[in-house]
C-alpha cells in the first residue's frame, strides 16, 4: 500500500488546502465560471439555484453601471468588453435555464419556475398580461434601437477617429520626449495608452453587437415560451386554455423582464463608458461641471419653468419649485464668478520669466517633417521612424564613441507635403522628399534605373534614384536594384549629416560625460591629466579633430595616454593629434582593411613628398604650408585620377604619407574628397598587411 505522505509527481501531494488556493486564482475561478455557463446550456437547475443566480445576474449588472458611472476615464474599465461577452453568455444560459423550468413546472403553477420570475411576472402585468408583453416589448425596443445602437454608433466613430489620429498624438509624444519634458517610462506609459484607446474603442464597436443579439434572442425565447407553454400546457397536461395562457404568459413576462433588466442597465453602462471620451471625472462631476456652472443657461432655465407654470391647466408647484431653484443656483453663480480671483505674484513672475528662458534653448538635431510624412512616425507595417533613430544613435555611439543628442521630431507646415528638414543647431545641414507607399531603386552600378516612376537624386549621396510604386518590388530587385523605403532613406540622410557634423556635435559637457563615465580603474589617468596637464577643452578640441576624420574615439583611455605622452613638449593641438593617431594605429589599420584583410594604401612620389615638406613656412607650432596654386592643382588632379581608378577596380584606399606633412595633405584633402582617409606612416600598425593600388 502506497504512502499517504509520499510526494506525488508534481513535488507535494495535493491537498483540499492547496485545491481551494488554485480555486482561489483568479483565471482559475474564471475558467470554471465560463464552464459553469456552458454547464447551465445543457443540465437542468432547480428552482431555487436559478433564483440564486438570476440575483447574481442583476446585482452584477447594477454593480457594472456603477463602476461606469464613477470612473474617471474610460480606459480605466478596459476589460469592459470581455465584461459584456460573459455577462451576455450568462443571461442567455439562464434564459435556457429557465426555459427548460417553464415548460417543464408550469402546469404547477405559475412558482414552478422560481419565486423571482413569478414575482416580477406579477408585479409587471398588474393582473393583466396584455399590459405585461407591452411593458416588456418597450423595454426590449428601447434597448435594441436606441440605447446598444447608440452606444454602438459612437463606439464606432470613437474608434475611427482614435486610429486616425494616432500618427499626430505619436509624434507629440515623440516630441515631447525629444525636448526633454517627459522621460522615457512616461512615454512608454503614453504609447500604451494610446495603444490601449484605439483598441478598446474598437472591443467596443464589436462587442455592442452581442446586447443587439440578445435583445434578438430575447424576443424568441418569449415567443417560444408562450406558444410552447400553451401548447403543452392544453394538450399534455390538460389544463384550461385560459388558465394556461394566463400561468405560462406570466413566468414568460417574468422570465424576460428578469433577463431584459440586466440587459438594459447594462447597455445603459456601455453607453456611458464610450460617451464619456475625453471628459475627466466620474460623471457626476463632468455633468455638474459642463451644465450646471453657466450663470445664463440656469437663469434661461428658471424665466422657461415660470412661464410655463404660468400657463392655463398647467400644474404650478412643480415648474415653480424648479424656477425657484434653477434661478437662486444661477444667482449664487453669478456671484461667485465676480469675486476676484486670487493672485500669486511669484508664480506669475516665474511663468513670465520661463517663455524667455526657453526661448534660448536650442535644439542639437532636429527634423522637421511635412503634413503628408506625419505616417512615418507610427508606421505598423514596418519599422518606425522613431525605432530606426533609436537604433541610429545606438549604432554610431558603438562606431564613434559618443551618444549622439536626441533627435526632436516635429512637423513644419511651411515644407511640401512630403518633404523634410535635417537641422543641427538650429541651421538646416540637408532637406529631401520621399514618397510614401513607394519604394527607392537604385542601381548599384551608378546608372538610371529602368522602371516607371519618379526620377530623382538620392539625397544622401546624390546617385540617381527612382520612386517606384511597391509593386514593382519584385521586378526590382530581379533585376538587382537596391530598394530602400521611405523612412531607411530618411535615415540613412541623418546618418551622412550626424557623421558630417560630428565634431560640432561633441560639446564640452559631452567631453566632460566621457570623461565621467569612465571605467573606475581608469579614473586615475583622468585625474593626472586633468586639468595638471591638459585642461578639458584641450582634449575636447582633440577628440573633434579625430571625429572630423571620422576616427572613432571609443578607446578614451588610449587616446587620453597619447594626450599625457605629448602634452609636456607642445601646446599644439595639431601636434597632440598626430601622437594619438599614432597611439591608435592598430584601431585605424583595422578601420580601413580590404575585403582580403591588407590595408590599401596610396603613395605619394618622393618628388611630391619634397615638394610638400618644402612649402612648410615658420618654426616650431605654427607652420603653414604655402603650396603654389598650379602645384597644388596638379596634387588634386593627381589625387583625384589615382583614386578613380583605384574605385573602378573595387578598392577604397587611404594616402599614406610621412608624418611631418600628414596633417597639411588631409587639409587639402577635404577640401574635396572629404571622406578619404589620410595616414601617416606611423599609424600603420606593423603586423598590417599593405597593398600598394596607386602612386601619385
């Protein structure tokens, strides 16, 4: 014999405890309610348990109303759609129930169906049941087409309306957030909000069709119950025609008045949840605040109750009481709002002084967007412009070193419909248009791409682009095209910027971040440099001149080490820069590195070598280079003819030179090929493989 104590298969053996606390569970509870519903379908109830549940059936629903009438907006009820479903699952199983009771017990008489159906089939047809099935088809009318069908109507609309101004409310949040008035957790808490309105107003719209069912539903079990319990009650029990019409009319009245009220109330609450969109308050106070607080409205109220009281054969007391009473309530208004209000003078003088401050604020990057771009902020079907600008800035603070400043997004009436304005600080850096519900082509070989649509410039790099409607994806990219959508090109244009204005980028109160957030055990390097050595604005002025050649400045404490080796024998940033480069030539090496792992590298003549080192004028930190105009167009020519050609054979090599006059070539480079890279011999790591593509 087995064990009574021994632990069962899942660690403990269960006992009636532990049943009664997964009982206690909320979804269990659930679960076995709705099998508790399905259960009433099929088994028959006796008598008294369909009293008990027909009384659970009304106080939940008055406690439904309730619950709408008090709270404050309607999205803190959200489960209400779910509320709806299984409330009307439920009266329709106890209309089952009940059927099964009446035409079962009515030939008992009219208690055979329970105390609570035969009391309100008395108390509703006043010993007449003519009067009973016209109460109850008004009811069922008054339910059906105006209280559900209403609130069905606004739940649509309400839905229709959220859904089309989500992209708007989006990109406030979005804004908001870029300009710092709110934090990341309360925009997330906004997103779900809104997320969560635009789909309970939509629960709603559907879940209004199951009230209209059931008042459908309703009027067919009546009119089955009547028939069926006449007809059963002449021919198999054999009771009087009259007394049988009489009995079952009454427990079907009954029966549908029991199902109908709940019914009714809680319509009645669905109408007040979706009506109260945009109120705050319970709806006590948004009816007290919205119509009882206007001095001229309640005075018009009183002048229109005494002239009707005034009226031949019209009772007096009852409009009199409500003239009286809407005129003192108008009088005690009217006094209230002249009294002055009271004033503050130091909040007064902060929100005055607060415009101005703001006004100097100025925003880092900032893009501006066209009406017709506004679906780019919250696009479902692909990923948002706001998620690609957060992986943006994720991207370049791994590539370069440094979080790039938020980027605030709003929208500029003045620009075209689709169009957008790149800005940092302030000043337009690029602007473009692209064209939603199209696609960009572009030939990865340099030429027009040949397919119906839109030719244009794309505005990162200027190659030729096409707009093409999105089905011709397919056919596109058969033929090898590149195709990007509107948001990625968007994007990939803020990228050229942000690396284009790198430099500008890094403030002083960004260096001191770096500086801040550095590993513990770095942070002696910091304090021995700075400010004995090097003050924090030298080695800001450092950092942005490697930024300005896109060098990434990840390895601080490298870069730091390179800044404390130079800093004691010059002043000059140029020169400081030339022995951190030096100190990063493994990290540039490897930046710059071919397909096949070799650096390609272009050289220059010793004839140029000579040339450049012999223009150098002045001593010490402030040479110059005085290149003759003609010598300095032959250098470009040269510059420009060798790197074409190694472009056509599918390198991207750097121009490696000799350290004294690295700086003064690169001066001259960017002036035209900003984006090539320019080495010295000493930041070419030894174990680099060097592959030789051009001389100039």
């Amino acid at each position: 014999m087995a064990d009574a104590s021994a632990p069962s298969r899942y660690g403990q053996t269960p006992n009636a405890r532990d049943v009664w606390g997964w009982i206690a569970r909320g979804e269990v509870a659930l679960a076995l309610g709705v099998v508790g519903i399905v259960v009433l379908l099929i088994l028959p109830i006796p008598a008294f348990l369909l009293d008990l549940l027909l009384a659970i059936s009304i106080t939940s629903a008055v406690l439904i109303l309730m619950t709408s009438l008090l709270i404050k907006k309607p999205l803190e009820f959200t489960g209400f759609p779910m509320v709806l479903l299984v409330t009307t699952l439920y009266r329709l199983a106890l209309n089952i129930a009940s059927t099964r009771l009446i035409l079962g017990h009515g030939h008992e008489g009219v208690h055979g169906a329970g105390h609570i159906i035969e009391a309100f089939g008395k108390l509703m047809t006043g010993g007449s049941f003519v009067i009973g099935l016209i109460v109850f088809a008004i009811l069922v009318i008054v339910n059906f087409t105006v209280i559900t069908k209403g609130s069905g109507r606004i739940a649509e609309v309400a839905a229709r309306f959220t859904l089309d101004s989500m992209p708007g409310k989006q990109m406030a949040i979005d804004a908001d957030l870029s300009a710092g008035l709110i934090d990341e957790t309360e925009a997330k808490k906004r997103r779900k909000d809104l997320e969560q309105e635009s789909t309970f107003f939509g629960a709603m719209d559907g879940a209004s069709k199951f009230v209209r069912g059931d008042a459908v539903a309703g009027l067919i079990i009546v009119a089955i119950n009547i028939i069926g319990g006449i007809l059963i009650g002449v021919l198999q029990h054999h009771i009087p025609i009259a007394q049988a019409a009489t009995t079952y009319t009454l427990m079907t009245i009954g029966d549908g008045l029991v199902s109908q009220i709940p019914a009714l109330i809680i319509s009645i609450s669905a109408g007040f949840l979706v009506s109260k969109s945009g109120v705050e308050g319970s709806a006590d106070k948004a009816l007290v605040t919205q119509l009882a607080m206007n001095p001229v409205s309640l005075g018009m109220v009183s002048a229109a109750a005494g002239v009707i009281a005034l009226v031949p054969g019209m009772p007096i007391i009852p409009f009199a009481a409500i003239s009286i009473g809407a005129g003192a309530l108008s009088w005690r208004r009217s006094q209230k709002s002249m009294e002055p209000a009271p004033v503050e003078i130091e909040p007064i003088i902060a929100q005055a002084d607060e415009p101005i401050a703001q006004t100097l604020a100025i925003d880092e990057i900032k893009i501006e967007l066209g009406y017709g771009l506004l679906g780019l902020i919250n696009d479902l079907e692909g990923r948002r412009l706001t998620d690609q600008i957060k992986a943006l800035r994720r991207t370049l603070a791994s590539d370069f070193g440094f979080v790039m400043p938020s980027v605030r997004i709003l929208d500029n009436m003045r620009l075209p419909s689709q169009g957008y304005a790149i800005r940092i600080k302030e000043m337009e850096a690029g602007a473009g248009e692209v064209r939603l519900g199209h696609m960009m082509a572009m030939d990865p070989r340099g030429g027009q791409v040949e397919l119906p649509g839109e030719h244009v410039r794309e505005p990162a790099f200027g190659l030729p682009a096409t707009w093409v409607d999105e089905n011709l994806r397919e056919e596109a990219t058969f033929r090898g095209y590149t195709i990007v959508d509107p948001a990625t090109v968007l994007t990939t244009h803020l990228t050229e910027i942000l690396k284009e204005n790198m430099p500008d980028l890094l403030s002083y109160s960004e260096v001191q971040k770096l500086l801040k957030d550095m590993p513990a055990e770095q942070k002696k390097l910091v304090e021995d440099l700075v400010p004995s050595v090097v003050t924090a604005t030298t080695i800001q002025r450092v950092l942005q001149a490697l930024l300005r050649e896109r060098v990434s400045i990840r390895d601080l404490p490298a870069i730091l080490e390179g800044i404390g080796e130079a800093a004691p024998h010059t002043a000059s940033v140029t020169l400081l820069v030339e022995q951190v480069r030096a100190r990063l030539a493994r990290q540039l090496s490897f930046a710059h590195r071919g397909e096949d792992g070799s650096l390609p590298i272009v050289t220059l003549t010793p004839e140029w070598e000579n040339a450049f080192a012999d223009a150098l004028v002045g001593t010490g930190d402030d040479k110059q280079l005085a290149l003759a105009p003609s010598r300095l167009q032959d250098f470009v020519r040269g510059v420009r003819e060798t790197f074409e050609r190694a472009a056509l054979a599918g390198d991207s090599p750097v121009l490696l030179t000799s350290p004294n006059i690295r700086p003064y070539v690169r001066s001259i480079i960017e002036r035209f090929r900003g984006q090539t890279p320019v080495m010295s011999q000493n930041e070419v790591h030894p174990r680099a493989k060097l592959k030789t593509v051009g001389t100039i």
